[in-house]
C-alpha cells in the first residue's frame, strides 16, 4: 500500500484539533505523514499538539483560507497518495486501511469517498455519477486522493472549494470510487455548519444562507460552464 499525507488545515480550532488527532493516530493503517497548516490562528495551537509534536509537521501562515492551506500542506509532501482532513473530523478507526485497499493500483478511479456522519445525520453520496457531478456537489473533500491528479484547489473560491476540484479533476478524465461505509464524522458548527435541508432551498429562498448558496453554485456553474 501508498504512504499518504494527511493535510490539516487548522484555524481557530485548537480545541478541536487534539480529537482529530487521535483519530488518525489511531488508525489500523499507519504508514502516513501529518502536516498542519496553521492558517493564521490566534488560538493556542501548539498547545493542542504537544501530545504528537515530535509526529506531526507544523507549518504557520497568514490567514489566507482553507484552499491555499490545504495547496501549501499538499506541497510540503511526497507521497502518492492525499487526504485531506478537516480539525472538526474525526476518522473511524479502518477509515485508511479501507482508502487504501479501494484506491489500489489496479483500481481506475483517481479518489476515493466514503459516507459520513455530520452529527448524528448521515450522508451517502452514492456511486460516482458523472453527469450527478456536473449537476451538484455530493462528494465530501475527505477523500483520498492520487498526488499525481490532484490539479490543487482553486484559492480564489470561498465555498464550494471541494465541487469545484471534483469538477476540475472530472474534466482531465479522473474520477471518483464510493466506498459505502460510514467512515468519517463531522463535528457541527465547523465547515459544513450551514447545512439545510434540502427543501430549505426550493421554499425559503429568501434566507440569507440560501441566497449564498445559490450565489456561489452561479460561480461554480459559470467557471465550469455548466447549465445554470
């Protein structure tokens, strides 16, 4: 199996971040690197990693957002294989071992995905879909990847960050392989805290969070010229 860097992305989380931690330490599968990128925190982030300072590589910069902190972690490693693992997550114990054994060299896909838990609702996305892809964004960004088709994530978006990647990769002819296992959980009240149902966007289309979810799916449908 492929060494993996895992990239986390960290601000303002520190009381987060130790969980996240231990869930990766934990895991069955081992031959990994952990990078933390500090995006500009002013939390005690040292503090949270004391237990695994001597594992784990610390690289500090400004705040610039979470795309240009996971493209900076992703240059800090070698190896074939990127996870990247936001601090309010927390990996289920075979979450590595079963990546690596679905993302293997006879496998065709260039990602893995799983299902996940956010809170205590959980999410499928489903079998890999193409024309599903073009449509709307169903793919989690903690997904293991091959370095050699990671295009790197786009620094000017400030939402749909992860879409956006699948959509770029897809357009080079790389695809995705859906493990259904519920792999992963999803801390609410971090990245994906403004999930609504989805009847929310057809009959509340005046709430705040709906207009920015509308706004940003324009950019992405207009970058990738897709049908609006």
């Amino acid at each position: 199996m492929a060494a993996i860097d895992i990239i986390v992305p960290v601000f303002n989380q520190s009381e987060v971040l130790s969980l996240c931690l231990q869930s990766i330490f934990n895991q069955t599968f081992q031959d990994f690197t952990i990078t933390i990128v500090d995006d500009g925190s002013t939390d005690n982030i040292e503090l949270a990693i004391t237990p695994w300072r001597r594992q784990v590589r610390l690289v500090r910069q400004e705040n610039l957002g979470a795309a240009a902190a996971r493209n900076r972690g992703a240059r800090e490693g070698k190896a074939p294989l990127l996870l990247f693992c936001d601090a309010d997550t927390t990996l289920n114990q075979p979450f590595l071992t079963t990546h690596t054994q679905t993302l293997n060299p006879k496998n065709h896909a260039s990602y893995s995905y799983s299902s996940f838990k956010w809170g205590f609702k959980t999410f499928r996305p489903g079998p890999f879909n193409a024309h599903r892809l073009r449509r709307e964004p169903f793919i989690n960004t903690h997904a293991l990847i091959r370095r050699d088709h990671f295009p790197g994530f786009d620094e000017k978006l400030r939402r749909f960050q992860d879409w956006d990647l699948w959509l770029t990769m897809l357009e080079h002819g790389h695809v995705g392989e859906w493990i259904p296992e519920v792999l992963f959980t999803v801390r609410p009240g971090g990245t994906m805290s403004t999930w609504l149902p989805k009847a929310a966007y057809r009959y509340l289309p005046w709430l705040p969070a709906v207009k920015n979810y509308q706004q940003a799916m324009r950019v992405i449908r207009l970058k990738h010229q897709l049908s609006m």
